[in-house]
C-alpha cells in the first residue's frame, strides 16, 4: 500500500456522525428510511445514468449498500467504496440476505482509493463528499475524472447549501426548525461540523474538475443532485 503524503487530508477520520459505532449505523439507516424514498431515488439514478447492461460502476461512501444493491440487481458490475469498515460489514450483511452477486466492496475512500484496471462507465455518490473540506473535495472530483472512460457519467448528490436573500440565519433555522424530531440534532451537526458547501462552489469546483454539468435539481432547500459528463 503506498503511503500518503504528509500533507494529504486523512480521510480514514469520521467527522460529525460517526459511522464506525453501529448505532449510529442502525439510527442512521431507520433515519433515512424516514426521511427519503431511497428505493425510488436509486431507481432515478439508474435511469438517468442509461447504462449498458454489464456496466462497470463506482459508487463511493456506500454506507448501507442501497445504491450499490439496486445497481448490482440491474445487472452492473459494482465496485463499492467506504471508509468505514462497520458500514462496509452492515452492506455486506444486506447483500449476504438478498444473495446477490456483482459487488465488490473495497474499504478505501474518494483519496485513498487506488484504480486499476478498465475505466469505470459511472461513477456514483450520495451524501458522502460533504466529508472533505474544499480543497480535498476538488482533489477527489479530479481523481474520479481519471477513474472514468471519457464521456462516462458521474451522478453526484450530497447537502449542499443556498442561503439565498432570507439570509443565513434566516435560513439555517427554517431548514432545523422544518426537520423531524429524531432528524433535528444530527441536521444541526451536519451543519456545524461537516463540510457541506454552497451550491455556487459545488458547481465551479465539479466544471474545473473537469465535467460537464448536464443536468442538475435542487431536489430540496439543502439536497442536489448533479448529473455530469466526464470531459
Ligand atoms: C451519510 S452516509 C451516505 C450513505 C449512502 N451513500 C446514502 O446515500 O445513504 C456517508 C457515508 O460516507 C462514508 N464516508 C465518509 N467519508 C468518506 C470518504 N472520504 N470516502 C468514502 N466514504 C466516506 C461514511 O463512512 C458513510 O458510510
């Protein structure tokens, strides 16, 4: 394994929830189960990509493997990426009840990930490069342009931020005071100590990675999604 260089942001440490303690995991999943339909959002995701049958597909920060287990029942070759090894452990349970084949789980992130082999068709990640600071994200954007076959598509989503004229303050209580009871502490930490970033970086961190943004939704006050083309 090579070793990373001083200066490199070390990825392997949790910030804000700490999906290495599975509680958290458990709360996380019951949470999300709550407050999205995460089926019909993995189906979204496939029929945006229009992938060929086979395809080779990267999902990174899988968490419980929901992504990772509708694309692999699509019959793509899926290569599953997260940090933590309870998350990875937590998936792989999932995939061991359904009896699917297709995924491989690697535990390694958006920095440490080392690709070899065939270029990946897609690229996918969901509320996971908010982990990086700006500067890592922009490292980690570059990166999976390098992981993919030209013209191959990357599928962002993640919280990102859009104040907007209300204002910050403002905003920042609508969007706590809007969440659901069990949602309302977790949000408020995200918020403070994750780093989720503005919609107006998002956008010029993805172009000067090197994509082409085709397609992008707000798909909330604090949710987008960004469907790009490697350039
Ligand atoms: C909020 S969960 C999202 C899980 C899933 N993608 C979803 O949409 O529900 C974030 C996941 O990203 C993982 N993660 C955090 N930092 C990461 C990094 N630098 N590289 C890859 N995964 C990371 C965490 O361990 C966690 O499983």
């Amino acid at each position: 394994m090579m070793t990373a260089p001083a200066w490199q942001w070390n990825e392997a440490k949790q910030i804000g929830t700490d999906y290495e303690n599975v509680d958290e995991v458990r709360a996380y999943d019951h949470r999300m189960g709550e407050l999205r339909d995460i089926p019909a959002e993995n189906q979204t995701i496939l029929n945006l990509l229009r992938l060929p049958p086979g395809a080779a597909v990267l999902e990174i920060g899988t968490g419980t493997g929901a992504f990772a287990r509708e694309a692999a029942r699509a019959g793509h070759r899926v290569t599953a990426l997260d940090i933590s090894p309870v998350m990875l452990a937590y998936a792989a349970e999932r995939v061991r009840e359904e009896r699917l084949a297709g995924i491989r789980f690697v535990q390694a992130g958006f920095l440490t990930y080392g690709h070899a082999g065939e270029p990946f068709d897609a690229v996918v990640s969901g509320l996971a490069l908010h982990h990086l600071p700006d500067l890592w994200k922009f490292n980690a954007l570059k990166r999976i342009h390098d992981w993919l076959r030209p013209g191959g598509r990357f599928l962002l989503q993640d919280v990102v931020f859009d104040p907007g004229p209300e204002g910050f303050a403002a905003y920042f209580d609508r969007l706590t005071a809007a969440m659901p009871a069990d949602s309302r502490q977790p949000f408020i930490r995200h918020i403070r100590q994750e780093y989720s970033t503005l919609t107006w970086i998002m956008e010029g961190l993805l172009r000067r990675g090197g994509f082409a943004v085709e397609q992008s939704w707000q798909l909330s006050d604090f949710m987008s999604q960004y469907l790009c083309r490697a350039g």
